[in-house]
C-alpha cells in the first residue's frame, strides 16, 4: 500500500472529506481534521486521514485497526467494513477525536480528494499519456519548465487511478505548475483520471498497439487516450504528435482546442530536422535556427524532446534556456540506459515493452557503433491479447533488419520471435528461455569483451533479472 504525503496547504477538515466524497459520517467526532491522507497504515502518521482500498494484492480495511493505533483522525471505509469489529477490538468511543466516513467505493473516493485539493490552487496542469515514451516525455516537460517554474510531477510512472492522486495531493503554497503522466490499460480510465487532475494542457506521444487485450484494437486505444484532450479545462492546449498517422487524422476533427503540433516527417508547429544519431547522443534543429544536443540514446527520443519544447515555449521559455535543460536531461532508470558491466555494454530497457517501444529500442541498437556483437535479450510483450502471436512474430522482422548477432527471447510469446529469426537463415544465434535467470546464464557464457545487448521486456517477465550479478 502506498504513501500520500501532506497536503501542505490546511489540510481537511471533516466536513471537506464529506464535501469530496458525498460520504456519510458514520461514527465519532464531527469536528476533526487532518493534516495529510495516507493509504499506507504503516507509515501513516498522527492526525492524517487514513483510506482502506480494496486493491488486487490487498484490503485496506484489513489495517483499519492499525491505522486507528497510530492515532489516524479520518477513516474511510466502504459499504462492506463492519465498524463493530473495529470498536470491540480497540473499545474506543466517540469522544476519542476520530470519526469514521462511509463511502461505496474508496478508490473513487481517493480520486475526488485529490480533485477536491487539485481545485484549491489556481496554476496550469499538464497532463502527458500516450503509448510510448510518456514518462521519458513527462520528465522532459518538467525538467525544462524547472529552469521558470517551482514543478510538481508524478514520481515513475504513479500515473494511475492510486498514483495519480498521490501527485495532486503533495500540491502546496510553492507549486507553479504540475506535470503529470496518465496511464492506462481498461477504456474509461483516461476520463477518470482528466476528472481528477483537471489538466490544462495535454500531450499524446503516439498512438500503438499496448494493451490490446483490453482495448482490441488501435481505434479504441486512440479513443481512451483522446479522452484527455476531450477533457481539457481552459485554456484547452493540446499538443499533438503529427507524425503519427491516428493523431493526424484525429486533429482536422478536432474542434474547441487549441492545437500545437510536433514531429519530424510532416509540416508542424515544432519541426525537428537534421538529426543526426550518435552511439550516445542525439542532435537536431528546430526552425532552421536553434540546435539542440541531448547525452540520449534513441531517435525516438528527438519526439519527446519536440513535445518538452512545445511545452517550455508555450510557458515562455527561451531556445537558449530549453537548449540548456534538454542538454542536461537523464532519462528515468531502466529505460534505454547505457551501462558498462566489466568488458562490454548494456543497454537497460527493462521497464516496459510493447511492439512500438520494442521497435524504437531496435533502432538504437541498430545505429550503435561498436566493435563487438549485437545481442538482444527479448521478454514476452503482454497485453496483446489475440494478436500477441503475430505482433510477436512481426518484431523478428524488425530484428532481422538491426544486424544483431545474438537474439535470446524469454517467455512463450518471444518463442514465435525465436522461431522467426531461426527461420530467416539469417545467421543470427537463437536461443529460447524459460526466465529472465536462464538468460543471464546464457549471457554469462556468450558475452565478451567489447559486446552490447539490449534487455527489453515487459515489467511482469522482470527482464531486470537477466543482467543482476552479470
């Protein structure tokens, strides 16, 4: 269960938690208060207000008691807790400056405290989903308007219906403006999430095929995501990736929002051009004039530094101050980061996968210069529901087309990856593995000096396993 911190502003008394809520006040003292919101009993503190999810690994109300001990002020609880449990476990009465709310679902409940705080502060939100790329790019957008602003952002990827609201509610009297990220894997959660946070200005990176085992297809994960330009709050920004043909055709139908454009291929508002791709760099210009360097790996990082420049811009950032900050940037951990393990390189990408992310990796691997060999180690990419067998096989087209010389594949989709590199007599070595573990066996045997390999995979194969201790 996780933390939220103070809120830092004044905190919430009773009748605000009702007012949020629409709950019922079910027991104790009508007039207390707390100083911050917590969903962690562990680490919960005096005088904050405590809120039982029901999560899949998890109840909340299994702790409501030991929240209690610890002197929480505020319990929200749903229609299933028996508060009489609770009373001749702890014989507390209603005297004891606590008071106990009732509602029909806490993790909605979560969600309107956190847009009850959100609306207390009058400073822009910028709100950034897409299928790839979104917390590189969030990171990105808050990393230049910190060279003007005092920014609040989604820490990782916190970037759902609990995380999310754990964001808003560290908002306080020194916040200037908030970026947050917004995931999703089930249709409706997008809108959600645009409720809570109220998002001024929102960027969609790409449109791929990711959780296609809930959505079906690119048409629906395009609907979810476009939910939060749909649920813009004024002044209705939208900044939009037109290189990617779904959002391209979506922006001529677009109406009511304000639309600002980057890419590279098509005409735009923000243009890259002359790229130029180093084993460890990335360079460009915008508008013919303004050159920018960033210590990256990745042409597909040049979109999500477009999208950070329409943002930096927007909020009256100069060329030379986004230059600055762009040059500066380190991606988050385990997303294309180079490291040097004894004699050769590792490229870790191990936080995520899907077909769109797994093809921009590709690339780098592709376009790196070094003496040795090329090996990928490839996990499962789930969530691809009827299409994971040939999404899965399509990606051993792109594979073939990088000049690897080893590819090691772990789980039962990456074998049809396996089998279709095999195929190809290619020349390419295929081995097939179990596990992440059995990989970094076979790594431990096959590396030498002056290699690379790139490890990608989806987060539930814990693809990080496969280079701990190489």
């Amino acid at each position: 269960m996780n933390k939220m911190q103070n809120s830092s502003l004044t905190g919430f008394t009773l009748n605000e938690i009702l007012e949020a809520t629409g709950g019922k006040f079910i027991y104790g003292n009508l007039n207390v208060s707390v100083t911050g919101v917590s969903s962690d009993s562990r680490t919960i503190k005096s005088g904050e207000l405590f809120i039982a999810i029901r999560g899949e690994k998890f109840d909340g109300h299994n702790f409501v008691a030991e929240a209690v001990k610890k002197n929480a002020q505020i319990l929200i609880v749903d229609n299933n807790f028996r508060l009489d449990n609770i009373q001749k476990k702890l014989s507390f009465n209603a005297d004891a400056g606590i008071a106990f709310v009732r509602v029909g679902d806490t993790l909605k409940a979560l969600g309107d405290i956190a847009s009850f705080h959100r609306r207390r502060f009058k400073i822009p939100v910028i709100a950034v989903t897409g299928s790839c790329g979104k917390t590189t790019t969030k990171d990105m957008i808050a990393e230049v308007l910190s060279a003007r602003f005092n920014v609040l952002k989604n820490e990782g990827t916190f970037n759902n219906l609990i995380g999310l609201p754990q964001t808003l509610l560290k908002l306080n009297r020194d916040t200037e403006i908030v970026v947050v990220e917004m995931g999703t894997n089930k249709a409706g959660e997008i809108k959600r999430l645009a409720e809570i946070a109220r998002p001024n200005a929102g960027v969609i990176t790409n449109i791929g095929p990711a959780h296609l085992e809930f959505f079906g297809s690119l048409g629906a994960v395009l609907k979810e995501k476009f939910e939060l330009i749909d649920n813009l709050q004024f002044p209705y920004l939208a900044i939009l990736n037109r290189d990617d043909a779904l959002l391209r055709k979506r922006i001529g139908k677009t109406k009511g929002k304000t639309i600002f454009t980057f890419g590279i291929k098509n005409k735009c508002d923000f243009q890259a051009a002359d790229i130029k791709i180093g084993s460890s760099r990335v360079e460009f210009s915008l508008s013919a004039r303004h050159n920018f360097r960033m210590d990256i790996l990745g042409r597909h990082h040049v979109y999500n530094a477009l999208a950070a420049i329409a943002c930096g811009t927007i909020f009256g950032l100069s060329p030379e101050k986004l230059k600055k900050r762009l040059s500066n940037f380190t991606p988050p951990f385990t997303r294309i980061n180079l490291k040097k393990i004894r004699d050769y390189q590792v490229i870790d990408d191990t936080y995520n996968s899907n077909p769109l992310s797994l093809e921009c990796a590709i690339e780098v691997l592709k376009n790196f210069d070094i003496q040795g060999r090329k090996v990928l180690v490839m996990g499962d990419m789930l969530e691809l529901g009827e299409k994971s067998i040939i999404l899965h096989r399509k990606a051993g087209e792109k594979i073939l087309s990088s000049g690897i010389d080893a590819l090691i594949t772990v789980g039962r989709f990456s074998t049809e990856t396996a089998e279709f590199v095999r195929k190809s007599s290619s020349g390419v070595k295929v081995y097939s593995c179990g596990c992440a573990l059995e990989a970094r066996g076979i790594l431990s045997s096959l590396l030498k000096a002056d290699d690379l390999v790139l490890i990608k995979g989806s987060r539930a194969m814990q693809m990080e396993k496969a280079i701990q201790g190489l």
